[in-house]
C-alpha cells in the first residue's frame, strides 16, 4: 500500500459499499422492499420479475404510502420514520429500520418510487440512477406505493459475475416471498416471473394453508402443530412427524418476532426435540415461531439482518425442544389425558401416515412364529419373485426382491470389522453346510432370547456360531476370536440391500410398463424432477412429463415392482434425499427388516450369509454400526474379574 492520506470517501462509493453489504442478489431486493411493504401496513403486495431480477424487480403494495416531500429523504441513507433515539434500538418492532435499503438499491440500479398516501389527491414519484436523483415530479397513482428496480448491478458490472442462473436466482425471489408470506397471513401476496404467475395468496390464509402453496401434500398433512410457554417467550407452529423426515433441511423455517433467520441455536433446539427420533442425516420439517420482548434479543448484528442474537440463550433453547417435543410425544402416544375419542380424532391422521413403520413388538404376539421353510436349503432356493410382497412376508420377501450377492466380491473385504481381527481370510472360509453342535437346551430367559432347537450353527465361510435372537432386534453371535457379538439385524438388511442397488441400479436397465403409471406434481416436485432427471434415468426409470405437471412412469428398475417404484419416485420428488445416493440409503431403510421384528432361524442365518460377504459391513449406510463385540477381557471386566 501506499502512504497515501487519510480522505472522505465519494458519497457514491460510499453507497456502494453500503450497497454491497445490503444487495448481494436479487432476492435480497426482494427481501427489503417487501419488508418496507408489510411495515407500511399494506395488506396485499404484488411482486413481478425479469430475467431473475436482473432485469426488473417490482413491488407494488396498497400501504400507507409516503408524502411527497418524504420521497428524496427516502433514499437518503440513515433517514427512517420508524426510530428515532437510542432507546428505539432495545425495542425495534418492524423490519426495516436503518435506512440503508432504497439508497444502497439505488446506488447499483435504475431505480423509480412512486407513492401516494391514503386521502391525497394525486401522488409524486423521484427517479434514482447509480445513487444520483436524476427526476421527480407528480404521478397518478391509487394509494400506496409503487418501486422499480430496473438493470440491478448495472454500475457495478464486476457484481454480476457472482450472481447464479437467471432460473436459479428466480426460485430464491420464490424462496424469499415463501418466508415473507408465513409470517405475515393476513397480507396477500403474488409473484410473477418472466411474465408467468408463480403464485397468489389470498390475504387471511391458515398457516397449513400457505403452506400447502409451496410444500407437497403428503408433507403438509402429516405436519403436527405445537404452541408453548414459558416466561415471557412464546413458541408455535408446526413440525413434521418422524417418519416424514428428509435428507436435507431446507424445510426448517424459522421466525423470530416475525423475522426470517438462520440461527445456529434455533436448528439445533429443532435437531433436540427430535433426539432419538431420527438419525444424524435425517431432518425434519418445521416452521417455527418465537416470540419474545424486543429487549431481549437484538437484531441489529447482521446487515442483512438474517442473524440476530439473545440475551440469555438458555430459555430460548429450552422453549423451542420442550414445544415441539411435547407434541411429537402426544403424537406417538396417540390419548393424552382428556377424552379419549376426541384425542383418537386429533392423531388418526398422523398415525396412518407412519402406520407403515410401525411393527408390533414380540411380547404382543400370541404365538412364537413358525419358520417359513422346512430348511435351509429350502430357504436359499426359493424363487422370491413368485410371491405376493405383502407385509407378512417382512425378512425374506424384502431381501430377495433386490437379489442376493453371494458371488460378490469386493477388495472392501479385507477390511476388519470393529477391530476384532474379524478378517477375511475367516470368512471366506468354505463351508458347505452348517455345522452343529448338541448342548443341553436352555430354558427361556426374562429378556426373551429367541434360540434355534440346534443349539449353535455356523454361517457358512465365517466362522460365526448363530446363537439366537434378543429382544426381537438384535443377532446373537460367536465371533471366530471367540468374542460375543450383537448384530443388528435392521441395519445389517441395510448395508445389505444398499449394496445390491448400487450395483444393479446403474445401469439404465428398464422394464417397459404395460400401463403406465401417472402421477401429478407439485410445482416444487417438478424442479426435482428436472434436477433428478439424468439419475433417474440411469437407475432405470422411463419418464415423460406432459403439460408442465403431469408425469408418466412409462418403465421402471427390473428390481422394483410397480407399487415401490411409484414410492420410490414419489419420495425422489418430494425432496427426501439429496442425491441418487441419498435415495438408494432411504429406500434401503424402508426395505430392510425393522427392529422389533421376530426371524425365524434361517431367516437369521441367510441374513447372516449375505452380510458377511458385503463390503463396507461394519456400519450400515447411515453411519450407524452394524456390529458391537465384547471379548473375553471386556466380559471379565464387566463382571469385575479383572
């Protein structure tokens, strides 16, 4: 640098810098403009776009509308009516307040504002080019207030660069108003786009309501609402029910005091509420209210005031996880206290959506299963694709329907599993038939240990002696160091079934439907789709889309059965996974034996079979281990020997 002397800035650069702190891209133009528009109390917005934004942004409302002798101070920058001293700053209840938005706006656009009060007789409008008033005069105008920004970025050609796709930068505009809208109901609000109506709400809409505007069905109608209080803070709105859950978390929308943020503090109190609900790579939808006195929370910490901070962090964590808790709790337990009937009706309809993924535990069985096959043998040559898929056939039925992968190999084999020298020259060890062993038979312990009449078996080529069943969830086994092992028979369906996908499922192999299937979009599923479809179709699926919503399933995977690719490619669509990859660990998820499930012994020992030879075995796709062992140092110390 060079030692040059301390100066004033230019008023037009200083704009700009402010301007580059205020407008990164179209949608925050969106963004503040609105927010003057529900300040002014305006009770219908209109919004058009060009080109993404780039070419034109209008805001149009029917608000309080702004004096002509106001108009120039507007794009002053710090002028604002909405504070006035310091004290306003511990109590700031609108949107906007800096007076930072219409003079950093115009400062990199061709900007006009044209207003007029209720009651006046005509109204006044003033033009802005690259930060310098360069018209104004009178106007005709109803009331309210009028704003273009036309050529956004024009002065400042170098910002252009950085912006996305004109598409791309639409759907944030899109995305913006979605916010804006919920947490303002009883305004009505519209977008246009390139000349093409993107949505209209009506002013006075639920919240389930504008909702279902921009999210699919399925997801709107298994959303549970919440309220809670505690002290002088408030929380409300709605939060999905756990087996609606997704890969990603864009549909967590969180408010505070009627302000869209991203708040690290916030999600995380969301995350809480669901802990032992859902795994790390699942979220939830929810739409999140705080409410709470302007003096404890500041809002002034971000220029575009997207972050804000708390004055006591702890209350407002625990408000959150204890609101949304409380009402996935009435939700699983389906009666809290009160009428029964009443509270039946209130949770009938959550309760069928995941209906499917409940499985009744063991001890509510009358009988003890029966195995499905008369031997083993019987078992592994079975022609699976013979048989009905309904839910009583759970292990085997599932696992045949994606094949088996017993002449797979992989280099993955030789990796250990768990640490427990578990290598692969043991379980390529060839066997041909189990082997076992006659031991006195145990009598049935109080944790309801599922034993075989033989008392150990062998899985053949691993060294493994299958021991039994606990607790309906967990395998029994000896590991060929002689460890005690528990498997968890769901997540090692998992790894199982993901496995088989990725190899068969990228190969653009598709069978032809005699009758295709169609289903209609949503408009967000339709961007999905258009971003889904080249995976798609290497995974099998012939797709056509007529008439911008209606989509044909004209050929699925050779795998899939017409009713599980139909789910398939309704959960691809309803953003539940991000990528392929994604959806291949969710379906395997929904395919695999369930915890809480009874197998019988040759379910178990073909589980067992196939897993041992599949790569990457010691976790299941999610991350979560497939295999816990305790060796015999490990038992004496739990039992105080050592």
């Amino acid at each position: 640098m060079t030692n040059s002397k301390i100066h004033v800035l230019p008023a037009a650069l200083r704009n700009q810098i402010a301007a580059g702190e205020v407008v990164e891209r179209p949608s925050s133009v969106v963004k503040e403009l609105v927010e003057n528009s529900i300040d002014a109390g305006s009770t219908q917005v209109d919004v058009t776009i060009e080109r993404g934004g780039q070419g034109l942004i209008c805001v149009r409302d029917n608000g309080a509308g702004i004096a002509p002798d106001e108009l120039k101070l507007a794009v002053t920058r710090h002028a604002t009516s909405k504070i006035a001293n310091v004290d306003d700053l511990s109590a700031i209840t609108s949107f906007g307040f800096r007076g930072e938005a219409l003079p950093s706006i115009g400062s990199v656009s061709r900007f006009k504002m044209t207003s007029c009060q209720k009651g006046a007789s005509e109204g006044w409008f003033i033009s802005v080019e690259g930060g310098e008033v360069i018209d104004e005069g009178p106007a005709v105008i109803p009331g309210g207030t009028s704003v273009e920004v036309r050529d956004l970025f024009f002065s400042v050609p170098a910002r252009l660069k950085f912006l996305k796709t004109e598409s791309t930068e639409a759907r944030r505009c899109n995305q913006t108003l979605f916010k804006i809208s919920l947490a303002n109901l009883n305004a009505g609000l519209s977008f246009i786009s390139n000349g093409k109506e993107q949505f209209r709400l009506p002013p006075g809409q639920s919240l389930p309501e504008r909702l279902a505007a921009f999210w699919p069905r399925n997801i709107c109608d298994s959303l549970l609402d919440f309220s809670h209080e505690a002290g002088e803070m408030k929380v409300y709105g709605c939060a999905g029910i756990p087996a609606a859950a997704q890969g990603r978390g864009d549909r967590i929308v969180m408010f505070v005091n009627g302000r869209p943020v991203q708040d690290k503090l916030l999600l995380s109190a969301v995350r809480g509420a669901y802990k032992g609900r859902l795994i790390s790579r699942e979220y939830p939808q929810a739409v999140l209210f705080l409410e709470l006195p302007p003096h404890l929370v500041d809002v002034n910490v971000h220029p575009a005031k997207m972050e804000v901070r708390f004055q006591d962090e702890r209350p407002v964590f625990s408000v959150i996880r204890n609101g949304i808790a409380q009402a996935l709790s009435r939700y699983e337990l389906g009666i809290v206290d009160g009428d029964a009937h009443v509270q039946e009706q209130m949770f009938s309809e959550h309760r069928a959506v995941a209906k499917e993924t409940v499985t009744p535990s063991r001890a509510s069985l009358p009988i003890e299963p029966a195995a499905k096959f008369s031997s083993w043998n019987e078992f592994k040559n079975t022609d699976f694709t013979t048989l009905d898929n309904g839910p009583e056939q759970h292990a085997s039925s599932v696992n045949a329907a994606f094949g088996s992968i017993s002449d797979t190999t992989d280099s993955d084999f030789t990796a250990p599993l768990s640490g427990n020298g578990f290598e692969s020259d043991i379980i390529r060890e060839e066997s041909s038939n189990y082997r076992t062993e006659s031991k006195p038979p145990d009598a049935e312990s109080s944790i309801n240990i599922q034993k075989s009449s033989h008392a150990v078996l062998r899985v053949p080529g691993s060294g493994i002696e299958y021991l039994g069943q606990v607790a309906d969830t967990y395998l029994i086994l000896k590991l060929p160091n002689g460890s005690l092992g528990l498997l968890d028979q769901h997540a090692a369906h998992e790894r199982v079934i993901y496995h088989n996908m990725r190899n068969q499922r990228t190969k653009g192999d598709s069978r032809l439907l005699a009758i295709p299937v169609e289903l209609t979009l949503h408009s967000s599923e339709v961007h999905r789709l258009q971003e889904l479809w080249e995976e798609l179709q290497s995974a099998g699926f012939v797709l056509e889309l007529e008439g911008g919503q209606n989509l044909f399933m004209r050929g699925i995977p050779p795998g899939l059965e017409t009713g599980e690719a139909r789910e398939y490619l309704r959960a691809a669509l309803d953003g539940q996974a991000k990528t392929l990859d994604d959806l291949w660990i969710m379906l395997s998820c929904k395919s695999a034996i369930k915890a809480n499930q009874p197998l019988a012994v040759d379910e178990a020992l073909a589980l067992l079979e196939i897993w041992v030879q599949c790569p990457q075995r010691e976790y299941c796709p999610h991350g979560r281990p497939v295999l816990v062992s305790w060796s015999s140092l490990d038992m004496e110390k739990l039992f105080k020997r050592k």
